[in-house]
C-alpha cells in the first residue's frame, strides 16, 4: 500500500481555487478562442496550438466531445470515410475497414486521444461555460466572446441574475455544432443572415462542410455542423471525417487571419 503524503482539506482546496484562478486571468486574452470542444473544436485547438498560438475551448457541458464522445444513437461506435481515417493515425487509435473507403472506431477510444492531443498541444479548456454574447469592435469585427455559467440556465429566473464576463481574442471559432451559438448572436442583431440545416446527405454533407469553412465574419470563423446551419448544407450524421477535416481547415484560416493582421 502507498503511504500518501499528508495534506489537509483546506490545502486541496487553495491548490484548486488558486491554480483555476491564475489560469482563468491568464486566458482572458487569447490569440483564439474556439466555442465548442466537438471534433471540430478539438482538432482546431490542436493544430492552432501545436502552431504556438494561445488558444481556448469553452465548452457548455460538463464532458468534451459532443456527439464524438458516443457516436451514433449511444452505441459508441462512430464512422469514418477515407481519407479521413489519417486522423485516427496521427492519433493512434485502432479501426478497422468496414468496406471499401470506410473505417469504424470506438467513439470514446478517439475522442479521448482527440482531447489529450488538443490539450499536449497546449490549449486550455473552461467548461460548463456559454457563450452570452459577442464582444465587437468599432470596426465592425468580432474581438471576443462574452461568458456565463452554464448551469444557470437551468436556475429559475429570480435567482440567476448573474452577470456575464468578456473574453478578448483575435479570432474567435464556433464549433458549437447544429446549434451555431455564436452565430446565432449576430442572426438576432442582423448583422448575419443564415440558411439552416438541410436534411442528411452524407456524401453531398462532408465534402460541402469542409469546402465551406470558413471566416463568415471579421474574425468570426464557422466549422463543423454550424458551417451545414451558416450555408445550408445537408447534415453528415455519425460519420465525422467532414468534422474532423473542417477543424483542420479553421485553424488553418485562424492562422492566415492573425498572420495578415500581424503584417
């Protein structure tokens, strides 16, 4: 049996509250800020951060991953069409073929070796957080994100007058998925006008996904399913590769956003 080292109750809970606090000021200016932590977010946060940037996740719930982390209808298992399985690869998460061009996973297996690479790489995570609002700017761009406790959606109204807290970065990503939440903030200013979802459609979804990600406000980039609600475009359903390539392509787009304003 180990002989744990004796600490008291109140040490935990100052190495906590001190090591949360220190890293939450740290991140109050980021070089992005990716809403979202699905397979979008994740491989964006990992690339960008892998590039040497400053990068965030927020993230709503208390587990990362979204529908990456069960797969399809909570059977754990999730599909992947080629070449995206050069994901799972770099990764080193097991699959097999099943059939021509089309691989099967476990779910939890690549969404937790996704999460330990975004999180090696050096992005930081806040979870149980929304996004409330946007920051912008005089010049019309997106500076940022405006936060809240997550849980407080879920508190009767009289008792959750709690006030938000602003988040500053240089671009910020909404990976959030079918519901497009940062996007949905400038569809209630008019600042953007959106199409919605369209109908699943695997092979017309994936490729139109990644196609289309893109920076569809001044520092504001859409990946993943909330590129299918910003333009349109059918649903992919549980095979992730769009998603998986779409968040390679926002990083890639973060980075030639920060590049041209850094000239």
């Amino acid at each position: 049996m180990p002989l744990f080292h004796p600490t008291r109750e109140k040490e935990v809970t100052r190495a906590i509250v001190s090591s949360f606090l220190k890293q939450f000021e740290e991140y109050v200016e980021s070089d992005v800020i990716i809403v979202g932590a699905g397979p979008a977010g994740l491989v964006a946060a990992r690339d960008l951060a892998k590039a040497g940037l400053k990068v965030l996740i927020i993230e709503r719930n208390n587990y990362l991953g979204g529908g990456f982390w069960v797969g399809g209808y909570f059977m754990n298992k999730f599909t992947l069409r080629a070449p995206a399985q050069e994901f799972l690869d770099e990764l080193k998460v097991p699959y097999v073929a099943a059939g021509e061009g089309l691989y099967v996973a476990d779910a939890p297996h690549a969404c937790a070796s996704l999460i330990a690479a975004a999180c090696d790489a050096g992005a930081r995570i806040f979870s149980l957080t929304f996004v409330e609002d946007i920051v912008v700017r005089e010049d019309k761009r997106i500076a940022g994100v405006v936060v809240n406790w997550s849980p407080i959606n879920h508190l009767p109204r009289e008792i959750a007058a709690l006030d938000p807290v602003p988040l500053e970065a240089k671009v910020v990503i909404d990976a959030t998925g079918h519901e497009a939440d940062v996007i949905r903030k400038l569809v209630q200013r008019d600042m953007l006008k959106v199409k919605g979802e369209g109908a699943l459609w695997i092979e017309k979804s994936e490729e139109a996904v990644v196609e289309r990600t893109s920076e569809v406000y001044p520092g504001l980039i859409v990946a993943g399913m909330a590129v299918a609600s910003v333009f349109g475009l059918p649903r992919m359903g549980p095979t992730f590769g769009g998603m998986l390539f779409s968040g390679r392509r926002a990083a890639e787009v973060a980075l030639e956003i920060i590049q041209r304003s850094a000239k």
